[in-house]
C-alpha cells in the first residue's frame, strides 16, 4: 500500500468515525425542538444577528420556511426582530437573553454528555485525545470555513 493509499484509508477510517460521533451526539440532545431551530439559534449566536434570507441560506431552508421558524421562535422568546441601524429597509432577526441562554445550556449539555463519555477512557486514550486538540480544532476551522465558502 502506498503512503498516498494509506493516508486516504487513514482519513476515510477518521471522518466514518468523527462522522458517526457526531451522528451520535445529535441524536442525543434534547428534543424541545427541531434541529433547524436549534442550528439557527446557534448560528445567531455564532455569528450576530441576520437577515431571515441569510438565515435560510445558512440553514438549507426555503425563505418561507425560515420565516415562519423565525416567528415561532419570536412567539417562544427566543428571538426578536431589530431595523438595521445600517439599513432602514432590512430587519435582523437577534437571540433575545432567553435564547442566548438557551444555546448555552445546550452547549454545555452536549459539552458533559461527551466529558462523561471521556472519563471512562483509559489515561493513554485521553492523553491522546488531548494530543489530537490542535488537529481537531483546525478540522473544525476547515469545515467553518468550508460552510462559509459553500454558502457564498
């Protein structure tokens, strides 16, 4: 096997695994409410308030079909809409307190679910976990930066 054979096998046999992780993980949350709802919320989070048309194009939904999410997150409290000081014309949709709240204790569940996880490894697991952080954290820079890339 060439080294080119065994670095592709090595990247198909991490991305099946980070791939069904995170399949995992998704499945594990709290379902208060829909996937799209929950990665919108998390994208106003990440990146500040947004236009509904940019909010559909990020989320992989239809205009209509985030204005109505948008409303119904509106009528929980999650959300607001707020003028564009830049642009009289254009509403942005903002994370009220109660939604920034909301992301965060969502965050920090998944975060324990998967310390749980981690503290029955054994110490060699973990410490190569811990030696894996920067390569993990560039993967998830590269996917950022592909989402963003792929949404231009």
């Amino acid at each position: 096997m060439s080294r080119q054979d065994a670095t592709r096998s090595a990247s198909a046999a991490i991305g099946s695994t980070l791939y069904g992780l995170a399949t995992r993980a998704v499945r594990r949350l709290p379902r208060d409410m829909s996937i799209t709802s929950a990665a919108t919320l998390a994208t106003l989070d990440r990146s500040g308030p947004r236009r509904i048309t940019d909010l559909a194009v990020i989320e992989g939904v239809t205009q209509p079909a985030m204005t109505v999410l948008v409303r119904v997150m509106e009528e929980s409290g999650l959300v607001e809409r707020r003028g564009d000081a830049s642009d009289k014309r254009v509403t942005l949709v903002c994370l009220t307190k109660a939604g920034t709240s909301y992301v965060q204790t969502r965050h920090q569940t998944g975060v324990d679910a998967f310390a749980r996880l981690i503290d029955e490894l054994t110490d060699d697991e973990v410490e190569a976990l811990v030696a894996a952080l920067p390569a993990l954290a560039h993967l998830a820079e590269l996917e950022s930066q592909d989402q963003e890339g792929s949404k231009r």
